[in-house]
C-alpha cells in the first residue's frame, strides 16, 4: 500500500467513531463539488442534527455523518442495538436530498470517479478514465475513492484504494 494511501487511512481512522462495530452499515455520498469552508461547517451541523436524531420506529439509531475531505458524506449506522430500516434510511436520503437542493449540487452521480490527485480529491466522468491513463495522468498507483464501501470496516481499510487494485481495474485498460 502507496505511504500516502497509509497515512490517509490513519487519518480518516481518526476521524471515525471509534465506539462503533466494524460491522456498522456505511452510505457514502459523493459530491459533485468541494464545498468551500464555511459550507463544510454549515453541512456538518445539519449532520450532526440528524445523526443525534436518527431514528428507527422510534427507538434511537446509533447514527453518525460528516462530511470528509470537503466532497463526501459518509452516514454510519451501528446496528448493535437497533436496526436501520427501510423508513430511517429514507430519512436519511432525505437529508442528503435537503443538501443537494440547498448547495445546488449532486449525490447522486454514480458515474463520476474521484481520484486523489496532488493531495487532492478530483473527479473524471467515468468516460474519460481511460483517456487519462492512457494520456498518464493516472495510473494503476493512483489512488481512488472506492465509495462502495458499505461497513465502517471497509471504510477504514478500503476507501482510498489504487485504481489497479480496485473494482475499476477490470473496465480499464492499465498497460
């Protein structure tokens, strides 16, 4: 693993609950823009509103969501006690929902790949991934945002991957 994947991943740990199951359900959300600072702080308190309120029929969702690295909302659910059902996630998405309508920009395209480029997050249309390798502006060594993680676990220790050892690797042509 690349020394700068390393020490991005020691430091997303440290900005994780730490009291929560590795198991814990994980949604990222990945912006169609960073959100400049003042947006940061305003997003991250309506987060923290709704992760202090999360339920799930009534009974207290051990929830948490922050935006990290300016372009991602990551909403942790730990299942321990209560589960998350079909109604909370709902609410959930609603939320992201509310912050795309409120800062005029998108969740939801799956067809955006963030890469992390000069310590920075920046994203490619999928289309034009494989002109950037073949240009070398990426390579199998640079490190991408898996964003389909879905525990606390794989958030932790396979979020900020090599594109050659990543689910992208098999629809590119790295050579």
């Amino acid at each position: 693993m690349p020394y700068l994947c390393i020490m991005l991943t020691k430091e997303l740990k440290s900005l994780l609950p730490t009291d929560f199951a590795d198991t814990a359900r994980v949604w990222i959300y990945q912006s169609s823009r960073a959100f400049i600072e003042k947006e940061e702080r305003e997003v991250n308190e309506q987060l923290y509103h709704f992760a202090s309120q999360w339920q799930a029929h009534g009974a207290p969702v051990k929830g948490w969501a922050k935006l990290l690295f300016r372009q991602f909302v990551v909403v942790i659910a730990d299942e321990t006690d209560v589960e998350v059902s079909g109604c909370s996630t709902d609410s959930s998405v609603r939320v992201i929902k509310s912050l795309e309508r409120q800062y005029d920009v998108n969740f939801f395209d799956r067809m955006m790949i963030t890469f992390l480029l000069k310590d920075k997050a920046e994203m490619l249309p999928f289309t034009q991934v494989q002109y950037a390798i073949d240009k070398g502006y990426i390579s199998k060594d640079t490190l991408l945002f898996n964003n389909i993680a879905t525990t606390k676990k794989e958030l932790e220790e396979k979020w900020l991957v090599p594109l050659g050892e990543s689910w992208l690797a098999s629809r590119v042509s790295l050579s």
